[in-house]
C-alpha cells in the first residue's frame, strides 16, 4: 500500500528553523515529483516546493524562496524541506504528496495523486 508520512512539525520561534521529513511506503519516491504543501486555516492549500524525479529540479513559491530547501534521499526514500529563517505566516499544515505520473513537478496540488496526513508547523513567539 503506497503511504506517504510526514514528521517534523513542531513551534518554534520566529527566525528559527524545522525540518520536515516525508518517508514513502510501497513505492519509490525518486520514481514520483514530490510535492510539500501547506494550508493555514481559512486560507487556501498552497504549493510551497516540489522536486522532479526526472532530474532533480526544484521549484519554490516565491514566499519561501531563499529561506525553504526541498532535498531527496533515495536511500532513505525520503524527501526533505529544511525551513530557515520561519516567520509567523509560515504557520500552517503542512502536507507532502507524490505525483505518480509526473515527472516534471509543479506547485499545483491538482497534479498530485497521493497525500500524506500532514503535520503541524507553528511559528511563534
């Protein structure tokens, strides 16, 4: 059964940093684009990185861009989002998922088939 877990969430201060780890389960990940999202409440989901499996590429949302690093671990199968430089907006859940078929990624959610349970990030002082 393919599962995706996300671990790592936690408060911190603003101007620290986490790093959320997505571990895959029943498939491989360096086969799939993975996607980390966040949505905070009453707001939207939001693409916040992704990662190709054809060739590594990265994308950022420009809210994270130069503080967020999406990075993979294909022996681990794992893939990583170190966040520096947290502000209090960066406070959401904060989702991975997989997109099977894509081998390319992109920060739309629509594109990607499975989703992990989430895992809470809360940026306060």
């Amino acid at each position: 059964q393919l599962q995706l877990v996300e671990s790592g969430g936690g408060l911190v201060q603003p101007g620290g940093s986490l790093r959320l780890s997505c571990a895959a389960s029943g498939f491989t990940l360096d086969n799939s684009a993975i996607g980390w999202f966040r949505q905070a409440p009453g707001k939207e989901r939001e693409g916040v990185s992704c990662i190709s499996s054809r060739d590594g590429s990265t994308i950022y949302a420009d809210s994270v861009k130069g503080r967020f690093t999406i990075s993979r671990d294909n022996a681990k199968n794992t893939v990583y989002l170190q966040m520096n430089s947290l502000k209090p907006e960066d406070t959401a859940v904060y989702y991975c998922a997989a997109g099977t078929l894509l081998r390319l990624c992109v920060l739309s959610g629509i594109e990607y088939d499975y989703w992990g349970q989430g895992t809470q990030v809360t940026v306060s002082s």
